[in-house]
C-alpha cells in the first residue's frame, strides 16, 4: 500500500502544480478580449457623440444658419475633450490619431472665441475647418 502511494505522489504533485500555475481567474483570462471590445464600444460612442453635435452645428452653417452653432459651440470642446481622452482602440494605433485628436480637441476649444467675436465669413470658416479636423479623424478610423 506504502509503495502503491509512494508511486502516485510524484503524478499528484504533478496534478497539482499543473492545476495551480494557471494563476488568472477564467473571468480574467477572457477579460483582455473583453476589454478590448469596451475601448472600442467607448470610442464608438464618443466619436458619435462628437458628430451629432459637428452635425447640428455644421450642416445649418453650410446653409447660412449660425444660431445652433451660436448655442452649441461649448458642446464641441466638451466632446472632443472626452474623446481624446480615451484610449485608442488598438486597430487604430498608429494611424496619426495621436496628432489629430489633439488638434480637434484645440480648434474646438478656438471656434469659442471665433463665434463670440468674429464675422459670420470667420466663423463659417472656422466650422468649416473643424469639420475638416473631424472628417480626416473619421476617414483614419474607417481604413
């Protein structure tokens, strides 16, 4: 019997080494993929948020109509601030989104001072540039 334990021991130790070198949880083994998914579910959504408001402002200036940029110029810095403050998705590392997102977050933050104080030519220009920041952003995100 002694012999018979003594010949299984080496194969339990082994069992047991074997069964505790895998230190992560399942649920943190799949986290990474996971995580992964939530960065870009996080990106997504900022982005969209940022486009409804390029959306409401810069398509009424395009015809003329200042006032919802007028009213909503604020809510571009406050966008593209949170969006530039997340990580990258790891798909668009590299793309030159590093440069860009701070740029958008900058003339955001400037077509502040141009719709308080400028001609309606500065700041239909103005929107039009940012737009410009913004649709570069969105062309390095889709290739």
């Amino acid at each position: 019997m002694k012999r018979t334990i003594a010949l299984f021991m080496p194969f339990l130790a082994l069992l047991f080494l074997a069964s505790c070198g895998n230190t992560q949880a399942p649920a943190e083994q799949s986290e990474s993929p996971q995580a992964g998914d939530q960065v870009t579910k996080d990106w997504d959504a900022a982005k969209e948020a940022y486009h409804d408001v390029m959306s409401g402002t810069f398509h009424p200036a395009e015809e003329g109509n200042l006032e919802p940029l007028k009213t909503r110029y604020a809510e571009l810095s406050s966008a593209a601030k949170k969006w530039a403050e997340l990580p990258l998705p790891e798909n668009l590392a590299g793309k030159g989104l590093e440069e860009l997102l701070p740029k958008l977050v900058t003339e955001s933050e400037a077509i502040g001072t141009v719709v308080t104080t400028g001609s309606e030519e500065e700041i239909t220009a103005s929107i039009t540039a940012l737009h410009e920041v913004f649709h570069e952003i969105v062309g390095l995100c889709e290739h």
